[in-house]
C-alpha cells in the first residue's frame, strides 16, 4: 500500500499580493510562495475567500476560485494571502482517522469460538 503524501506546511504562511484579482482571476500573483507548501493541492484563504491551488511558482498559485462555499470576490494589491486550515481540512482528517480506526478494528476483531490470533508482532 502505498504512504500518504503529506503537506509539508510552516506555521503563520503568509504571503502579500502584488496584483489586484478581479472576481474571475484564476493567477494569484504574491510576493513569495516560500512559506507554503511546494505541492499542490492545497487551500489559501485571501479576506474570508478560500481558493484551492492547483499549482504553483515561486511568485504565482494557480487557484480554483470561491472554493468550499465561499464566493469570488475582488482583491487589492498588499492584501494578505495566507495558508490556513479549513473546515474542509479538518473534516478530511476527520473522515481518514475515522477510516483507519475502522480498518484496524476490523483486523483485529476476533469473533467469538474462534482461535486467538497474534495481532501485533
């Protein structure tokens, strides 16, 4: 089974526009992506709109606007562009910690008259 691929993430990721976004820009052009994660997906948040990058350069993510219910909006230059984490993360984790749990419950039930199994080396 192949490992999960994690984020490799820096507390307080924050990064400021250099380009003014209308409500239909899909290239978010910053300062620096230094701070966040060197691959894509993952979710940035400019005022209360959340956009999903789909990839990244060193000055520019390439983004999905309005995403997880939140609406595209404009954006001036010097806002802040930051990585946070959002309820669509934490409900992700959620369901993976839910799933796993339920994976090795199942792998070491034992049900009732059968032989004691080891489950752990």
């Amino acid at each position: 089974m192949a490992e999960t691929a994690f984020l490799d993430v820096t507390n307080n990721a924050v990064t400021t526009l250099t380009v003014a976004l209308d409500d239909s820009a899909t290239t978010v052009t910053v300062i620096s992506t230094s701070l966040f994660p060197t691959v894509a997906p993952f979710d940035i948040s400019i005022d209360s709109e959340i956009f999903n990058v789909t990839a990244l350069t060193a000055t520019t993510f390439t983004c999905t606007r309005g995403a997880q219910s939140t609406t595209a909006t404009e954006h001036t230059i010097s806002t802040n562009v930051e990585l946070r984490v959002t309820a669509q993360t934490i409900t992700d984790l959620n369901t993976a910690v839910n799933s796993l749990e339920r994976r090795i419950l199942s792998e070491i039930y034992i049900p009732f008259g059968t032989e004691k199994q080891t489950v752990l080396g």
